[in-house]
C-alpha cells in the first residue's frame, strides 16, 4: 500500500474523504430540503452565479472545487479503487474547511443569502433625512433568570391543592347540613 504525503495511506485517505463526503452531502440535504445534496448546491451556485461571483470573494473558487471535489466522491463511488491516487489531503482539507464553513453560513450560498439580505435592509430603510420623530426610547429590561422567575409549576401546585382543600371544605360543610 502505497503512502500519501504525510505517512496517511490512500486507502485510508479515500475513506477518511468518502466519510466526509456523505456527512457534507447529508447536511446539504438537510439545509436545503433536496434529494441530491452536493449536487444541488452547485445548480444553486450555477443558478445564481452572476450574483454570487460578483458580491462572494472566492464564489468561482469554491464553485471550481465543489465541482472537483463532487467528481473525486462519483471516481470513487463508480470508477476506481480506494487504494487509488485520485484524492490529496489538499482535496480532504478544503472539503472539511468546506463542511466548518456551511455550519457557520459562511459558505458561497451563505453568504449571498447574507448579502442580499444586507442590500434589502438597506434599501428598505429610509434615509436619515426622510426618517420621521421617534418617540423616546423606551428601556430594555432584560429576562429574569430563572432564580427571578416564578416557578409556574409551584404555582399550579398551589393553585390545585387550593382547590382541593376548598371542594373538601365544601363537602364536609354540606354533609354537615344533611346530619341536621
């Protein structure tokens, strides 16, 4: 068997690879309600790719390496061995940088979404001129912990023992009268 660099065998690389593949293709699946994961990512990239290119420092970059990446999972999946050399650490280290990035929602798509959003608000804020009088600020009072808060349950519990003393308390009153 042979060594990559960095004493890692193939093999072990090209699994280690594979296992990070699925997990970034299931968590795709997952954030965008899709069947096909990494494939659906990069039509979505595709279909916004003038926009994303031009406002997403490294759209084309991760476009590129998505779509290399992708080719390496199906050469593995449907052409070549495992003891191949067709995955570096280089591939496995931007696919992992790749997976961090999509928790984080600083991946290609991400961003975009962020920025769009940014432009919107902008846009939808008028202008310090045009802005009418604001009424004076009203204060923030921050939640009460836990320690402030009543506990609901204690309270529901004295409400119900309430109750229960008070039905006695009528029940016997009443038996009282019927002895009379």
């Amino acid at each position: 068997m042979y060594l990559k660099e960095g004493g890692r065998k193939m093999r072990d690389l090209n699994i280690d690879f594979m296992d990070l593949y699925k997990r970034t293709d299931r968590f795709i699946k997952d954030a965008y309600s899709s069947s096909e994961g990494v494939s659906e990512y990069i039509r979505l990239m595709d279909a916004s790719f003038n926009r994303g290119s031009a406002n997403i420092q490294g759209w084309k970059s991760d476009y590129d390496n998505l779509k290399h990446i992708r080719w390496i999972r199906n050469q593995l999946a449907h052409e070549v061995s495992y003891d191949s050399d067709i995955c570096s650490e280089s591939d496995y280290e931007w696919l992992d940088d790749f997976y961090k990035r999509l928790f984080s929602s600083t991946d290609p798509l991400g961003g975009l979404r962020t920025f769009e959003h940014k432009v919107s608000y902008s846009r939808s804020k008028p202008s310090a001129a045009n802005r009418p009088q604001q009424s004076p600020r009203v204060v923030y009072h921050p939640p009460q912990t836990m320690q402030q808060r009543p506990n609901v349950n204690q309270s529901a519990g004295c409400l119900s023992t309430f109750m229960m003393m008070l039905i006695l308390s009528v029940s016997i009153i009443i038996s009282l009268f019927m002895f009379l």
